[in-house]
C-alpha cells in the first residue's frame, strides 16, 4: 500500500503527526484520586465535590483528577489549565441525565456562538488538556434520546437544541490536547466537540452511542469546529450521526465574522468504523476546509463515504479533500447535495456561491448502494477537479453521472 506522506495539495505532513507516544498519568503530575478525596461511589451526583477538586489541584500547581473502579456520578465539570482527566480501568465518570446538572453559558454549538447548555467536560484555553485512560466516560444519553424522539411525535420541526441536552466533551482555545485509550460513549448530544483548537491527537479511543434499540440523535463522535492540526489514529467509532464532522460557521456573512474560522491539516488513519451517518462529513456548519486525508479506514455499514453538505445560505469552500484506502459498506460511496436544515439567508439576497474542488478518493474497496449521490446545483456551488482512481465499487445503483464529464480526471 502507498505510504502517503503529504496532504492532499502536496504540503508534507509534519512530524508531529507521527509521534503517537502517550504519557503515563504520572508524567502529568500528581495523581488526585476521587475516592482518596471523599468522593464516594454510592448513586449521588457529586458535582460541586468533584469540582472542589479541580480547583484544588489547579491551586496546587496542577495535576491528574483520577476516576478510580467504580461509577461516579456528576454533572458539567470545568477543567482548570495544567488539570487532566485519569480514567482508571471499571471506572466510570457518569453524567447526569437531568439538564438542571449543566449550567447554561456562553458557548459554541452548531456553527453559531450563542448560549446553550455545557457539556459534561469543558476545557477553555487549556493548552495540553490531556484525558487518558482505559476507562470510561459516559454521557447517560437514553433519556434524552427517547425525549427528542418523543417530542418530534407532536413536533416534527423540533430542532436539536431544543430537547436541551449536554455535549460530552467540548473544548476550546486550546492547543496541544491528547484524548487517548479512553472510551466516550451515550452521549447525550455531540460526544466530543473542539472549538478554535490546534494539535489535538485522538489515540486508541472508542468512541460510541447506539443507533439501535433506541437511536442516539446527532452523538457525532468528533466535531472538529474551525481547528487546525488534527490527528485521528487507530480510534473506533460507533455512533448514530457523524464519525467526523467538520464545521466551522454557517449563515450569509458567515466568511467575514470572526468567532468562524478553517479546518486545515486533519489527518484520519487507521481506524476502524462500526456505524455511522457520514465517515467524514464537510458541514452542515462549514465555512473552509482544507487538506483533510481520510485513509486506511474500515467501515463495517453506513450511510456515506464521504458526505459535503452544501447550504444555501452560507459561501463554503472545500478543496484539497484526500479518501484514500478504504474498505467496507456505505450506503452511498459520495454524497453531494444542498443542505437546507435551519435555512436563513437574513438580509442577504442573493445565494452565496460555494466551491468543492481537489478531491480525490483512491483505493477504495466499497460495496454501495448508490456510487454517485450527487445533485449538481450550478446556481449554488460549482464542482471541480474531482480525481477518483483504483476504485473497487460494487454498487447497486450506479447514480448521477452527468456532473462527472466536466468534473473528474481518472
């Protein structure tokens, strides 16, 4: 198999993408277990101790919080720089279910900086925010799924914010973060969230919500909103939405405002898919992507390859786009199509012009129901350069064709 040591426009991938060491928890400073501090296994919700915590050893010079065997029950947590999260093996950090337990605050969700509820975990300019383990953390989800499903029974409209429900993990203005060994699942919304982040590694993490008994509704497993320098590697993920889904800013000016931003330089390899809405998903909240390698993945079932959510009501550029080496079951092997969920053009009047070009999926070994999912619209987004070579595609429907004679080279 090629080894591919560059992005997709020819940049050489840096060094730091390769160095998948992993600290011990004692390299990270002293271990502050929860039980040697009072924090009892026993069914309560320890939020304001587990807090005391982190602030303590934030006073104290930093250190390791360590979840010990046992289930431990909270609501939101803030970590303090130089503070990390230690999850020892049958411990479980467990979250509330009750919306009361996350406080509502000036946060980022869905391409828009506005108020909404915090997450279990919250990080805000911690650089080196580390979370190892090979425990896990666990969002409580099924109530809040089964709310949302019941309240779209009377109200189809309800939107994804509206059941009020807590992310897992979200961090933000923050640089050199590691999420490794650790296992995120039942979120109740987005399992982790990165917001203006750079240098972020996920390694060996599992990260899963379920899309059967009962639906687990937008659990993406990584959000990746206007961050650079990102490394996925020889992570599973399992999750009723989004394995990958890069956003960044949506709405008529969203280019010019500056709480939106690029994702440049994400680099998925080695990984292992079991269910999932999009293996790598451009939007539905996206501005610019760049330089983006999706390789050596495999993707037991779902619904797309590679997905590029085009709205209306907002100018995006996607280029330089790498699928290489895959192996597996979609339901389509690329998807392409406006997107139109939460459409406000507001006081422009024309529809921005968006672009996709420099794509290039290679190697791949799919077995589809539709090759080309893709709906050419002209008047809102032009389609261009697309490379597709050594392809393996077994597929029920072969699709669109007509957008590919101006579009693709072989």
């Amino acid at each position: 198999m090629p080894q591919n040591h560059s992005f997709p426009d020819g940049t050489p991938i840096d060094s730091w993408f390769f160095d998948t060491a992993v600290p011990t928890p004692q390299s990270l400073g002293k271990l502050y277990s929860l039980d040697a501090y009072g924090i009892a296994d026993d069914g309560k919700i320890h939020t304001e101790e587990i807090q005391n915590l982190i602030e303590q050893i934030y006073q104290e010079g930093g250190g390791v919080l360590t979840v010990p065997a046992g289930t431990y029950r909270t609501g939101a947590l803030f970590f303090r720089p130089n503070v990390h999260l230690y999850v020892m093996e049958n411990g479980i950090l467990l979250g509330s279910d009750n919306i009361l337990d996350y406080p509502v605050l000036d946060t980022r969700i869905e391409g828009e900086s506005c108020k909404y509820f915090a997450a279990l975990i919250n990080a805000d300019h911690c650089d080196g925010f580390t979370i190892l383990g090979p425990g896990t953390i666990d969002g409580n989800g099924e109530r809040s799924w089964k709310s949302l499903w019941n309240r779209r029974k009377w109200n189809p409209a309800c939107t994804n914010k509206d059941e009020q429900r807590a992310r897992l993990i979200a961090v933000s203005n923050s640089s050199n973060l590691l999420f490794a060994g650790i296992t995120l699942q039942n979120a109740q919304f987005w399992t982790t969230h990165l917001y203006k982040c750079d240098h972020a590694k996920y390694l060996n993490c599992r990260i899963m919500s379920p899309h059967e008994p009962v639906r687990a509704p937008s659990t993406d497993a990584i959000d990746l909103d206007a961050c650079t320098d990102v490394l996925v590697k020889n992570c599973y993920m399992n999750v009723n939405d989004d394995a990958i889904a890069l956003k960044g800013g949506k709405g008529p000016w969203a280019d010019t405002a500056p709480e939106n931003g690029s994702n440049e330089r994400i680099l998925i390899e080695d990984c292992h898919y079991g269910f999932c809405h999009g293996c790598l998903t451009l939007g539905s909240e996206s501005i610019h992507c760049r330089n983006v390698l999706l390789r050596r993945i495999q993707v037991d079932s779902g619904y797309n390859l590679l997905w590029l959510k085009m709205r209306p009501d907002t100018p995006q550029h996607y280029e330089y786009i790498g699928v290489e080496d895959i192996r597996g079951e979609v339901t389509n092997f690329i998807q392409i199509r406006p997107w139109k969920q939460f459409f406000n053009l507001g006081d422009r009047k024309d529809i921005p012009l968006s672009y996709a070009d420099h794509i290039a999926m290679r190697r791949c070994q799919v077995r589809c129901k539709i090759q080309w999912h893709v709906q050419p619209d002209p008047s809102q987004y032009v389609l261009s350069s697309f490379t597709f070579a050594d392809l393996d595609v077994t597929a029920e429907k072969v699709g669109s064709t007509e957008w590919l004679q101006d579009t693709v080279k072989a």
